[in-house]
C-alpha cells in the first residue's frame, strides 16, 4: 500500500507564535510538510530559511486563497485582531485552518466561524496545546483513575513575575487587539478547567492592570462552579515575585501538588525540536508532583512522588494530519473555544461589576 502524499501546510505569520510553536511541530509531524510561510519581514524570512530549507514565501495571507489547490491546511500564528478575518476568508477559500488561541474576542463570533466551516465541511481547529503539558496529562491520569476520589476543587495557576511591560498588542489595552492576560493565558486555563469538568454554570472574576502604564489585565482570577459541581480557581498574573503551585487538586479520598511548568516551550524556545534523537517532554524527577493526604491528630498522612507524564505536543498536530485524512473532528474544536470564550465573557463582566455572572 503506498503511503499518501504528505499534506501541505501555509503558516500564516512567524512571530514567536509561529517560529517557536507551530513551524517546528508541522514539521516534525509525519505526514505534513511546512509549504509556504507568509511574512513580509525580511529578518523573518531569513530566519525561516534557515530553519525550514526549501520552504516558500508570501507577503500576504490573501496569495494563499489565490493559490487554495496547493495548499491542504493553513495555521493562523498573526495578531489576534486577524483570527477572525483571516479565518472566514480561509474558509471561504475551501481551505482547513488552525487558529491560534483565542480564536475569537467573543463566542458569537467562535460559533460563527464553526458553522461556516461545518457548511464548507471544513475542519476549523484551535491550537490549545497545554492539553498535552505533561503536568495536565498528569493531572487528568490522576483524575481518570480516581486516584483522588470525587475531586471536590481543581486549582490552576498560570503565573510570572515580568513587572515591567514589553509592548506590544499582547498589552494593549484596545478591545479590538484581544489583548491582556485573560484572552493569552486565561484562554489556557479555561480551557484545561473545561476539558476535565465540564460546563462552567457560575463565573466569578477580579481583574487588574496593576504594571505602570498597564492598560489591560497582567493580574486575574477566576472563580468557576461547573455544571459537575466542582470548583474550579484560576489564577494568572504577570506580577507574581513568588509562584504559587501549578496545580492543586483536592479530592475526596487525596490530593495533588504540582510545581513549575511544562519543559516543551523552553525546549521550542531553546531550539530543540521533537524527534531530535533526545527524549521529548520530560520533566526533570526533582519537579514530580505529589499526592496522598497530610497527617492529623491520631493518623498519620501518607504522601509520595508522581511521576510526571511525558508532555507530547506533537500530537496536537498528529491529531489534526489524522482528522484531515479521516474526516474526524479537529483535536480542539470551535465549539471548545466558544465554550472557553463564554467563559472570558463572563469574566470580563463579572470583574467589571462584582457580580457572579450565570451562563
């Protein structure tokens, strides 16, 4: 049986987004191949040529509606302001596309784009990889296999200490940028909060722009009551001097403390790439978390070390090379993100009246 040609990508946008996270993970991923690249940055596209020989150019994403025949997927890295846009006119060029996260300001707008790709019988995915941090794979095993009994509250911190802003749109505080902390990291642990438990029926929110100058949110925290009954308290922040834990979660019969982060970004980062011949999304042991309960008068407690799982974000885009092949859903759907945006709406309200909003 011989094997099929591989599918061939369009990258729009090659800031950090797009050389750190999604250049190296399409090309490491079997059954895909890095085509075309669209920056109009010189810089970039030298960058880009040497990381990924024989790839080609653009200046613009509109050369790739024109050329749609070539091309079987493309993945939006650009501004968040673009998600939108770019993405409808994807679409209505009969492409497949991959959005960064958040795909969208609001969830109307998420639920829009869904429909239009569901019409085109087009695959529309978000890039939410920190559903395979090692350390959330943990958490769900731990989860799966009840090891914690009924878990009653899920803790969640996405934290840095950065007390000088960068610039930039991330920071911006103009709602047509999408910027500040609840859309960048919010829309991350949202998303993993969903992913475990369920509908959010009860959004509670503080929100601050505490750096000099700030004009959006660099300190948040969201209170979530899912429809499951579990408890669910985020925390993300660019002005934490102290981390707090990763992940703390309590159950029933145990609970489980994790700290640092995932190693697969410094990894990116640092210019290592899956498949180089060095085990992949490992966490160090002196970073495994633990679980068990603490001792009181009259018992003893019984903690012990977990083994951290092993994070794997290729396989975010080995999922999408598949449901391409097969017609399946995207690994993280629209209707995912439009779940999580209902819930930044909310918290955007919530903080802004001192209300708990009701979805």
């Amino acid at each position: 049986m011989s094997t099929p040609p591989p599918l061939r990508v369009g990258l729009v946008g090659y800031g950090p987004a797009g050389s750190f996270f999604h250049a190296p993970l399409i090309a490491a991923t079997p059954g895909l191949v890095l085509d075309t690249i669209v920056t109009s940055s010189p810089e970039r596209r030298a960058q880009a040529a040497a990381e990924h020989p024989g790839v080609r150019f653009a200046d613009r994403a509109e050369e790739l509606w024109a050329r749609a025949g070539e091309l079987d997927l493309v993945v939006l890295a650009s501004p968040n302001r673009t998600h939108v846009p770019l993405a409808t006119e994807a679409l209505e060029a009969g492409l497949p596309v991959v959005v960064d996260k958040p795909l969208a300001a609001t969830a109307a707008e998420a639920r829009t784009l869904a429909a239009l790709a569901e019409a085109r019988g087009l695959l529309l995915g978000v890039f939410q990889n920190r559903r395979w941090d090692g350390d959330f794979r943990t958490v769900r095993d731990l989860i799966e296999r009840g090891a914690l009994g009924e878990v009653r509250r899920f803790e969640s911190r996405f934290e840095r200490w950065r007390p000088q802003l960068k610039g930039g749109w991330r920071e911006s505080g103009d709602p047509a940028d999408i910027g500040g902390l609840l859309y960048d990291l919010g829309a991350h642990l949202v998303d993993q909060a969903l992913a475990l438990f369920g509908p959010a029926a009860l959004v509670y929110a503080e929100t601050a722009a505490v750096r000099p100058g700030a004009s959006a949110d660099d300190d948040a925290f969201i209170a979530l009551t899912h429809a499951s009954g579990v408890r669910s308290h985020l925390w993300m922040s660019a002005v934490t001097p102290l981390l707090g834990p990763r992940f703390r979660v309590l159950g029933s019969t145990a609970g489980y403390v994790v700290h640092g982060l995932d190693p697969q970004e410094a990894a990116l980062r640092a210019g290592r790439r899956p498949g180089d011949g060095t085990p992949w999304g490992e966490a160090p042991p002196a970073d495994r978390g633990t679980a068990g309960t603490e001792g009181s008068a009259g018992s003893d407690g019984t903690t012990a070390p977990v083994p951290t799982l092993p994070g794997d974000y290729p396989a975010y885009y080995a999922a999408v090379a598949a449901a391409l092949r097969t017609g399946a859903a995207a690994p993280v759907t629209a209707h995912d993100a439009a779940a999580t945006l209902d819930v930044i709406e909310a918290a955007h309200r919530s903080a802004a009246t001192g209300e708990t909003v009701r979805l």
